[in-house]
C-alpha cells in the first residue's frame, strides 16, 4: 500500500477564473445569449423550469426522419422514454448528414498504432469502412434488434464495427479487449449473441495481447456464438474454427461487402448498445442505451462542455470499450461533425512522453483523461511535457474518479499551461452522459466536479431523501429524468428499479456519496456500495471474489480496495483456503495470476491477505467495512451486527 492521493475537501478560497476570451467565445455563452439570459445559473435555472423546450432546443439541432409526439413520456416510471414517436438513426447524425455537407471531406478520426502507424479517415471514408462491416454483417443473418459483441483492441475498426451495427439496428455489446474469458463468457452469455466480433490480438507496451485466444477459451464455456469475425491487427498466429470463424480481410474483399448501405430508421426509443458495468452483486448489469435521447444528451453535452467546434482536433484519451469511449470517442464528437484523435497503446511507451507527442504533432486542442492517467504521467516529473509544445491545448477534462487537487494542478499548471480550464465531469455508465460537470464560462474549485449540467437536477440528501445542509456527507441523487439515461438493465427490468430507483421516491440514487458546499458546488467522495475504482475502471468486489473461490485452493474470499497512489485504489484480497492448503508467496501470486487470467489484469488483486476467517454479519454478509479499517489501522466503527 502506498500512500492515497489527498482526497478533496472543499476549499473555497482556491477559484480558477477562466479568461475572458473563453468565455467569449463559448457554445454556452451564445446559447446564453440566445436566450436572453446573462449568467450561467439563470441559464440552468431556465432549463429546469423549461425542462421539454430545453430538450426539443438541443433535439432540434439534429436530423430525424420523423419528430417526436412527446419530448418526455413517464408514464410508466421509472421507465421513462424520450422523444417518443420519432423515427431516426444515431448513424444518420455521426455520419449520413455529414456527407450532405462539406464535412463529408472533413476528417473524423486521427488514428496512431503505438507502433507509429497512423491511418486517418474522413467522414467520407469512415462511411465505406463502416458501411462494408455493416453489409457484412447483413450477410451473415445479423437483423435488427440482434446484439453483436464485440471483442477488440483500440483500432479504427472497433469504432466501425459499433457504427455497423447501429446502422444496421443491431445493438453492439462491447466488453473492453483488456477484460478475459469469464468476463467476456458471461457477458457473451447474458446478452446471448450470435455473432463476435475480435481481432487476433492487439499491441499494448510492445506486447502482444492475444485477443483470438482469450475469445477461444470464451466460447467454449458459451454456446450461443455462431459466427466469430476476425480482423487482423497484431499478425499473431491464430487457430481458426472451421464453420465458425472468418477473417474480415476476407469478407469486405468479397461482392456481398458493398461500400453503400441505407441506415435503418429506428424508433427513437430502440436499444442502440448494451454495455455492462459491475454492480453490488457477482452477475454484470447489462445497461441498455437507446437511439435517440442518447444521440441527444452525448452531443448536447459535449458541445457546451468541451465546446467542440470545427476547428478543433479533439482527443479522448479513453478506451472506446467503455463508456467514456462510447459516448465521448464514438457517437457525440461524430454527430458535431468533430475531428477525433485515438491513440492504440500505452501513454508511456516508448517514453512517458507519447501523449505529449500526440498532442504536439496533431495539434490537439481539447483533452479529455482521467485522474488515474495524470497521476501516473506526473510521476515521471515536469520535463517530459516541457519538451513539447502544447500551446495548442484550450480545454482540459478529467472523468472517472475524484481527481485530487494536486493532480488537478498539475494537469492545469504543467499540461494546460494555465490556459486551459479542467472539465472534472461526473457521470457513470448508466447516465449515459455528463450529469455534474462545469462549463467553459465557469470558475472551477480543484476536486469539484462544479454544478449539474443544463437541463439536470442533483441534489445530496439524506436517507429519507430530505436535502443535506451545506458541507454535510449524503447521497447523491439525479431529481428528474435525462434523455441519455440507461432505460433498463437487459434481461432484468427489476434490477433496474431495485438499483436505482427504489431506496428514494422519484430520485435516481447514484450510489455515490457526495457533500454540496455553500456555493453549491458539488464535491464527490466516493461510492457507496461494493464496487472498488481502479485505475477509474469499476470493478465489483463480488467479480474479484467470486475469481477467487473459483480456484480450487480457495474455500472464501473478500476484495476490499485501499488508498493508492496512482491507481486511486488497488485491490485487496482475504483469503481463507480450503483444508490441504497453505499460504505462501507461489500461492498468492498463483491466485493474482487467476484472478488476472478469468477477469483482466486490471482485476488482479496487488495484494492477498491469507487468513482463518472473515468478519461476517449474523446473516452471513462479509463485513468488508471491517477488513478496511482493520487495513488501514482505523477504528470498526459499528460491529453491532458481527457474528462472535
Ligand atoms: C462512477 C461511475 C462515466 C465515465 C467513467 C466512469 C465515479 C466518475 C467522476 C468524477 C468523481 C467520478 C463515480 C461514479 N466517477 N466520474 N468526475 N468525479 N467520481 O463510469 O465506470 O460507470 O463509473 O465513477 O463513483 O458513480 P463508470
């Protein structure tokens, strides 16, 4: 255990203004303007108070082949449905419009191998790449409302990939290539798709991760796949199953993968992508997002969040495994017509200077990271950015934890220049997209992810869902419905409403902990239920655990996260064995190599703990509260419920 990154607290007094030119020239300022209004608060004000005009405004701004009868159906809460009766594409918006335009010769996406090689696509090309896959697909039986899963490193071709699909009305499925096999059995299972698609592997620190195998291993634990596509990335040697896998080089040379495709027309409210996330218990929740209050949410936030104009060569340093990815790689900064940069590999391969790189040679201008990701290149000191110039950079953003003020002040000082304000964004999987987040024109606290977004109500209350007094600790809850919201969890409407929606009437509860300072900023502190954040990725303890007992040396285990520097917090396992077992160093690392080998590396615990029994509550319940404040050499707290 290393030291944790000092948490945020609010600080009033440390306020970063943003200059006048950023304000000036804002997306948000105009709309301010347009308006009528002259703050941002007035703004936010109207846009609660005129919850449907500001929707059917940012609606508006995009194509659809039918309108809506309604803005806002709840009549079946919390089942909400947006912009019902309209009939559209998300694909029509990220591409077919585009084409009309002269950003059909725009580039959309800036791609670079963490080899060197670099392969860029304009708006034009990226049509034919996606219309191919989708035409293939076609011939291999996928139809609308099929879910295809999809398996692959960070190339060009897994954005096309989702894009066919959606073109197409299938819903992609994708599981993050740095997950392994139970992982992706398990979600291949629950989603029960026909149709994987993967590469052989992919390149991350000159290694070679051997994705084909890892998909092998996978499908021989689950039935439901038919047809596995294979592209090739990384040329390593792969066993091809007769009858059932096919190399994509092969199909898109063939007549069947036409360069045009029409794009489906959907009802707005068809499912556009499931994506799993890790919940209280052991099983996934597969999060259902919809066509078209999706396409509405992600593009409206980030054209006022990250102001993203066409000039700007915006790069979202995520995974498009991921959320971030999904919403803020893929879908939103195609349908503002963006140009986007995606980077293959490791940010500090060859040299902890790549990304400085990048942004040096494309010109980058918006930058969008995580905590973990800043704190990692900060320990490699001030002169790798200096070498570089970024003068380039006019917005920063930071997503997927807390960023501790010192962090936040490095990537504002060191990366940013003291130009460039830091979008700290919060929002999860099943938000879809930003929820509290400031806003160019706003004055930013480091660690305060600021306000709500426009047309979004969060508060942090009480248990019985009364609002907290300023600075106190509560829940952190959404008030009202946000056309970006997952709309269920696949296969289990009831989890849904269970997870979400029942612990406070009419309050979406986020299952973080959050306090609101006087100026009603918002300061997040962490979750509250059993998922661990490492690295930013949402881990589950009960995915870890279960890992665990599935060797055969393991009678029980608990995961717990602890304070880490970099990582924000690293897994910590106790493990009680099964008898004619003994702990010793092999076993420990035996188990970690488990664990990494069943769910991913960024599962695999940093440490083990073997002990003779776990603290448990009178019903059984592994008191994980207690083996952390055990850890951390602080008080129980209330063991009331503990078993004697
Ligand atoms: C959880 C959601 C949404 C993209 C990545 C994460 C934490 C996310 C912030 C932030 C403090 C944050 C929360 C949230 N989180 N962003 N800016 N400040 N905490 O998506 O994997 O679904 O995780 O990430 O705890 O509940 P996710």
């Amino acid at each position: 255990m290393t030291n944790a990154p000092d948490v945020a607290a609010p600080n009033t007094s440390d306020i970063y203004q943003p200059s006048a030119e950023i304000v000036e020239q804002a997306n948000v300022t105009a709309y301010m303007r347009q308006k009528g209004l002259s703050s941002y608060d007035e703004l936010h004000r109207w846009s609660l108070e005129n919850n449907e005009a500001f929707w059917s405004d940012m609606a508006n701004e995009l194509e659809w082949y039918q309108p809506w009868d309604k803005v806002l159906d709840d009549s079946n809460k919390p089942f909400f449905k947006w912009f019902t009766g309209a009939k559209t594409n998300i694909v029509h918006n990220a591409i077919d419009r585009h084409l009309k335009t002269w950003r059909k010769n725009k580039l959309a996406l800036i791609w670079e191998g963490e080899d060197g090689e670099q392969r860029s696509y304009s708006y034009f090309s990226l049509n034919i790449e996606v219309s191919k896959i989708a035409n293939v697909l076609k011939s291999m039986g996928v139809k609308k409302g099929d879910v295809v899963t999809i398996y692959m490193p960070r190339i060009p071709e897994l954005m096309f990939s989702m894009l066919a699909c959606a073109k197409i009305g299938a819903a992609h499925s994708v599981v993050y290539g740095g997950f392994s096999e139970a992982a992706l059995a398990d979600r291949l299972a629950d989603a029960k798709s026909k149709v994987l698609i993967t590469a052989d592997g992919g390149f991350m620190r000159n290694k070679v991760i051997e994705l084909k195998k890892i998909v092998d291993e996978a499908l021989a634990r689950t039935p439901t796949v038919q047809t596995c596509l294979v592209f090739k990335r990384a040329g390593n040697a792969v066993e091809m199953v007769q009858g059932r896998d096919l190399w994509m080089h092969d199909l898109l040379n063939l007549p069947i993968a036409n360069s045009s495709c029409p794009t489906e027309e959907m009802d707005a409210e068809d499912m556009l992508f499931i994506l799993y996330t890790s919940g209280t218990t052991g099983k996934p929740k597969g999060v259902v997002h919809t066509h078209g209050g999706y396409q509405v949410g992600t593009s409206t936030t980030l054209k006022y969040v990250f102001d993203v104009k066409d000039e700007d060569r915006y790069w979202c340093a995520a995974d498009p495994g991921w959320i971030t990815g999904h919403s803020f790689i893929v879908y939103a900064p195609l349908i503002l017509g963006a140009t986007s940069i995606m980077y293959e590999g490791a940010p500090n391969y060859p040299y902890p200077d790549r990304w400085w790189q990048i942004v040096a040679r494309t010109g980058v201008t918006v930058l969008y990271t995580a905590p973990t990701a800043i704190r990692g290149l900060m320990r490699f000191g001030e002169l790798w950015p200096s070498r570089h110039d970024m003068s380039s950079l006019r917005l920063l953003g930071s997503v997927g934890e807390p960023i501790n003020p010192e962090a936040w002040r490095w990537f504002y000082q060191v990366i940013g220049g003291e130009r460039c304000p830091i979008m700290d964004t919060w929002w999860q999987t099943e938000t879809g997209h930003f929820m509290i987040t400031p806003t160019p024109v706003m004055p930013l606290k480091p660690g305060s992810a600021t306000k709500a977004f426009l047309g979004i109500e969060v508060d942090v209350v009480h248990e019985d869902g009364t609002p907290c007094e300023p600075n106190e600790d509560g829940l952190l809850v959404i008030k009202r419905p946000w056309p970006g919201m997952m709309r269920t969890v696949l296969n289990d409407p009831q989890r849904y409403v269970d997870t979400y929606w029942a612990r406070l009437p009419d309050m979406y509860a986020a299952g973080d902990s959050a306090r609101k300072d006087e100026d009603g900023y918002i300061w997040v502190i962490g979750r509250l239920d059993d998922v661990i954040k490492v690295s930013g990725y949402r881990l589950g303890t009960a995915e870890v655990e279960s890992a665990l007992v599935s060797h055969p040396a393991v009678a029980e285990a608990a995961a717990i996260g602890l304070p880490h520097e970099v990582k924000g917090n690293a897994i910590h396992a106790f493990v009680m064995l099964r008898s004619g077992f003994e702990g010793s160093h092999e076993l420990e690392e035996k188990l970690r190599a488990h664990v990494g080998h069943e769910l991913g590396p960024i599962a695999r615990p940093d440490s083990i703990t073997f002990t003779l029994s776990l603290p448990k509550t009178r019903s059984g319940k592994i008191m994980r509260r207690v083996l952390k404040a055990r850890a951390l050499g602080q008080p129980e707290g209330d063991i009331s419920t503990l078993e004697e």
